[in-house]
C-alpha cells in the first residue's frame, strides 16, 4: 500500500477525473468516482481518505448533497468543494451543510487544486492527532476512575465487569460502531451505587429481596451515575445511554418521553438486556431460563436484541469455561468468574472482574499477609501456562 496521501475525487466529467489523476498521482493516491452515489460506496468500502474532492454540479446527488453524506460516514475526512456556479446562496449552503474546508472557483488549475490539497491534508493530520490525544487521555480517566471504583467497591465493579462482558458480546453481534461507548457506559452504569448505604448494595449484589425505598434508590441509580460524570468531557454519548437505560422497548419507564422502539438509543437498549441477564444469572438461572424470563417482560427488551441473546447462550459465546488457579499463575488480562476472598471472609474482589495490574498487586498483597480463599477461579485460561509442562523445569528466582 502506497504511503501518500489518500485522496478522493468526484466528479461526473470522466475527463476531468483522469486529468486530476494524471496531473496529481505522483504526490498522493488518487481515488476517483463519477456520481455521489459511486462516492459515498468508496467512502464506507474503502476509507478511509484523508481528502474528498467534489464537483458541486453533478446529476442526481450534487456536490452539496453527496459532501453532508460524506461527512456522517467519515467525519474526520476533510472536504474540498469545486464549483463553477456564480449562486453564492448555494456555495454557502454547500459550506454549512457538508461542514467544508474550502471551495475552488471552476475552473482550478492543477497547482491550484495540489496547493489546496496540500492544505487539506494538514488539516486532516491536525484533526486526526488531535482526536487520538483526546481519545487517550479519556480512555486514561477511565481507566484511572475504574480501578479506583474496584478497590473501593469490588461488589459494584465486579457486577458492571460482568453487565459489560454480556453487552460487548451483544453490541458485536449487531454491529454496534462504536463499541467504546457501551463498553463505558456499562463499566459506569454501577458508579450511582456508591450512594447506596452499604447493606442495601450487598443486598443488591447478592441478589437478595430489597425494600420498597431500596427499590427507589437502586432506581435512581443511572441518574447519580450519570450526575457523577456530566463533567467529563466527550462521554455525551455514554452519558444518553444512562439516561436511557429504565426505558422500555415500548416507550414506558423513564425517562418519561416520547422515544419508543428502534428510536431509543441502541446503547442503552443492549445495556437494559445485558443487566437484566445478568441479574438472572448471577441468581443461578442458567441461560435458557435467563431467556425465558427476558421473554416474559412483554414491551421491555428489544426483540432483535433478545434474538441475539438467545443465539450467543446457544452458541457457548456468552457461557463461562473456568479453571481453578493459585495465586502465582494470575495474570493481567484473566476474568474472575468467583469471588476472591481473605481467609477471614472479608469481600476483595468481586466475581467478573478483569486483572488489571493494580487488581493483581492487590491480591498478591492480601495473599502475602492475610492469606486468601484458594483457588482463584478465572476465564481465559488461555493465558495460563500449562502447569504439567514445566513440572520439571527449573523454576526461575524473581530478581
């Protein structure tokens, strides 16, 4: 693959489009398409492009038109517009509706549109640099917020471990584009639970029967969540999925609106299945009577979502295959599907909690001082050497 820039141009003018290739190849890749329709398939099928050039006069889907489209398919792709057109009004109603870097007077001779190009590759560096910082130095925050709330609160985390567990494998059987938004919104769904009095959010852990004014405080829940994290920024998109999250399928719950069906955010109908199943199982019901159950709640749960639900559980997708291990072979990256407990009993970490390496430094210590409740129970047991193998080995003194 050629390391120059990425540029797509289109025009209806088969002419025009192979003098821009002639003129222009030996400093970028030049993709070209012949109508707005054949651009936008290009765009999705074989983005992404760092630039697209459009013709503002094409048949059928003008430039105006096919640029608005280009933008919702690839936001981050800067947009050049040529027009021949002496209409001002529809110049800048192309400007405003396809967001545009820029528009070439017709006609652009080639150092003209090469310079310009040149300017819009920048401006495609800058964006893209720019989005990765702030998509790291979020996924930092979030990071550094979860393992805070895992030590703090191992019974919430380890429940939200589990509810994002059955969510992703959801939302990747649906297609969800953006994964990163459901996978934090429901790493955050249990963050309200911290204003739970301690025995109401043992009680919600271990599924037991909960007061009326328990019920009401764990129903308040994704809102104090929510409230929790209105300041940080770039969560908009997680934080609508809380918000929607006591929505039913048929338009009842909360919020109280007029959003029903396909129109509630589809994050938060994957969260609504996820933590309801997860709720079921964490009780001892097996994945047939979890669907069963689901099933029941006639208007509540997404029936595409309740399909796929009942597609994973009989695939094995969402079933747990666990092995016992000591505390020497934990690794980071491991799911523990049990408890960890001291010796005493006391709660350290909660059954569907991920390894992190702080989570591991943690158990090492209380396995150094106070003793724990062997053996650790984990998924992914991929990650563990396999013990009969290196019986005879010699084993390697830590320095």
């Amino acid at each position: 693959m050629s390391d120059l820039p990425r540029i797509l141009c289109v025009d209806d003018e088969a002419n025009i489009l192979k003098a821009i290739k002639r003129s222009l190849r030996k400093r970028y890749e030049i993709h070209t398409a012949e109508s707005g329709k054949e651009g936008l398939e290009i765009l999705r099928d074989d983005g992404p492009f760092s630039v697209v050039v459009s013709d503002m006069k094409m048949p059928e889907m003008n430039g105006a038109l096919f640029l608005k489209h280009a933008r919702k398919i690839s936001p981050q792709t800067v947009r050049l517009l040529l027009t021949g057109f002496a209409d001002l009004d529809s110049v800048v109603k192309a400007v405003n509706q396809g967001n545009i870097y820029r528009f070439l007077s017709k006609p652009c001779t080639a150092q003209i549109l090469a310079h310009a190009i040149d300017d819009a590759v920048e401006q495609h560096h800058l964006l893209t640099a720019q989005k990765v910082l702030l998509e790291e130095t979020l996924k930092g925050s979030i990071k550094a917020l979860t393992d805070i709330l895992a030590m703090a609160s191992p019974a919430a985390f380890g429940r939200a471990s589990r509810i994002r567990n059955l969510a992703t494998a959801l939302a990747e059987d649906v297609g969800v584009e953006d994964m990163w938004q459901v996978e934090v919104a429901a790493m955050f769904c249990q963050v309200g639970s911290i204003t739970l009095p301690s025995d109401t959010a043992l009680k919600l852990y271990h599924n037991e029967p909960l007061t009326p004014q328990e019920e009401a405080m764990v129903a308040r829940m994704p809102q104090m969540s929510r409230s929790i994290l209105a300041n940080i920024p770039r969560l908009e998109p997680v934080l609508e999925i809380l918000l929607y999250m006591g929505k039913n399928y048929d338009g009842s719950g909360e919020p109280r609106d007029k959003l029903a069906g396909e129109e509630i955010p589809l994050g938060a109908r994957i969260l609504k299945v996820a933590e309801a199943a997860e709720k079921r199982r964490s009780a001892g019901d097996t994945p047939g009577r979890v669907m069963d159950y689901l099933q029941a709640q006639e208007g509540v749960y997404d029936p595409l979502l309740l399909k796929s639900f009942s597609k994973l559980s009989k695939a094995g997708d969402i079933v747990e295959e666990v092995r016992g291990i000591k505390v020497h072979e934990l690794r980071t990256g491991m799911i523990l599907t049990e408890e960890v407990r001291s010796k005493a009993g006391v709660l350290l970490v909660a059954a569907g909690q991920e390894v992190t390496v702080s989570l591991l430094e943690r158990i090492q210590n209380y396995d150094g001082t106070t003793g724990l409740q062997l053996p650790l129970w984990v998924k992914n047991p991929d990650l563990i050497e396999d013990e009969t193998e290196n019986e005879s080995a010699p084993q390697e003194i830590p320095v």
